[in-house]
C-alpha cells in the first residue's frame, strides 16, 4: 500500500466563502500544471457507510452545482462540519512528477497492487459553517510519498518539492491562505504548529510551514534566524519554512 504525504492551507472564512476557496484552489492547481480528471464522490445510498467501490464521479462543470448543494444539505441538517466532496470524495487530479528511470519497474507493480497511479493528486476542503470546530476553511491535498518523495535520487525529490512549493505559491497569490504545513500522513497537524506561532514560538512539528502575510507579524524573525532553518518567501510575501533535515545536505528551499 502507498504512503502519502499531505498539505494542509487554512484561509479565513471573513475574507473568502467556502465556494471560492474551492474554486479558486482548483483554478491555482490548474494554473500549476495539474491536469483535471473527475470529481469522486461516494454513491449517495453510501454517504453514511462507504463501501469500497461504491463511487460515482463527475466533472469541473458540476463544481457549484455539488458545492452548494453539499452545503445547503449541511446547513439545513445543523452539521458542525462541512466536507467537500462528500464522504471520502476527492477532486482528482494528475500531476507529472518526476520518477528515477530506474524505478519504472517497481512504479508499474506499486500502481497495479494498489490501483492508483503515482500521479494521482487529490484535494478535498472542509469547514465548520458555525465556528464551533474549526474556525478556518481547509484546503488538503495529497500525493505519493513512495517514489515522489522517497526510493529515488534525492536531487529527483527536492525537484519534485519545489514542483509543489509551485503549487502553494499560486494558491497563494490567489487566495491569501493564512498558514499551511506538509508533512506525511501520519504526522501532519497544522494545528499544533500554528498555535506555536500564535504563541510566538517557531511553529515546528510539520516537515515544512507556510506563513501567509497576514500570519508573518506573529513570527519570530530573530528566533527564526538563529535557528538556521532554510527559508523561501514567494512572490506575494508568504514565507516557505523548511523544519526538516531529510534532505541534507540538499533542500527545496
């Protein structure tokens, strides 16, 4: 079975409705150089109780027309949390990594044991309409560890990073997110990190951090400095953290 490794963006809900922050992440991702292939959502008889198998997919024309109606439906219902796609939906894309040439072997039987493509990058969103769980919309896509990340040329990784710092940035320009982590699947908690933030401490424990501009007065830029932690600010302001040293003597940044 694949390992995946996660990003997670946070943005205001005062500042972009959860519909645009939707939208407008699909467009940036599309702009980065995903390519769109079907939203998937679990058959409705299953929305409670998924069973494998049981999904039915539809295309970008269809993005308001099930965005609104997951959200009138949730509304209505008093959810204290909305998810979009429904269930365990993702939008799914693909995204051209790069690949050691002498993995293809290994690649093909990794995708045929498991029935996904080493290219799949999916995304999914949610927000608490009530403030009551979560007071941030939630942009969260995901990718293959195995052999985008790792079992390779570390110089094939750091790319393959930078590819997805590409990502964030247009997201950023586009959306102003407030803060985002990634790190892999079993460890990834923005939380934890931005409340060290909020508390004027460096905000570790995610492999890497993005500070949105309306987040970077909280940091600790002599704190940070001294640290020795690799930075990227991109175009609009944003900071780019790297905590980890998985890649020394390289990095993405």
């Amino acid at each position: 079975m694949a390992d995946y490794y996660y990003a997670e963006m946070l943005f205001s809900p005062d500042k972009s409705s959860f519909f645009n922050v939707i939208e407008g992440s699909v467009n940036a991702l599309l702009s980065s150089g995903c390519e769109f292939r079907e939203i998937v959502v679990p058959r409705e008889r299953f929305a409670k109780e998924i069973k494998w198998g049981e999904f039915t997919t539809a295309g970008l024309d269809r993005l308001r027309e099930m965005c609104d109606a997951v959200t009138r439906e949730a509304m209505s219902e008093g959810r204290k949390m909305i998810s979009f796609p429904p269930g365990w939906g993702r939008i799914m894309f693909e995204y051209k990594f790069d690949f050691d040439e002498a993995l293809s072997d290994e690649i093909w039987d990794e995708e045929e044991e498991t029935n996904a493509l080493s290219t799949d990058f999916g995304a999914s969103f949610t927000y608490s309409p009530t403030g009551s769980l979560s007071k941030y919309i939630k942009l969260t896509f995901s990718f293959w560890e195995d052999f985008v990340l790792t079992h390779g040329d570390p110089a094939t990784h750091i790319g393959n990073l930078n590819r997805i710092f590409t990502f964030w940035e247009h997201i950023s320009l586009a959306l102003s997110p407030y803060f985002g982590v990634m790190n892999n699947e079993l460890h990834i908690n923005a939380d934890s990190s931005y409340d060290l933030l909020s508390a004027g401490e460096l905000p570790k424990g995610n492999e890497y951090v993005y500070i949105g501009q309306q987040s970077l007065g909280l940091l600790d830029v002599d704190a940070l400095k001294s640290s020795g932690r690799r930075v990227r600010a991109l175009r609009d302001g944003s900071l780019i953290i790297e905590f980890t040293d998985r890649w020394a003597p390289g990095s993405a940044l």
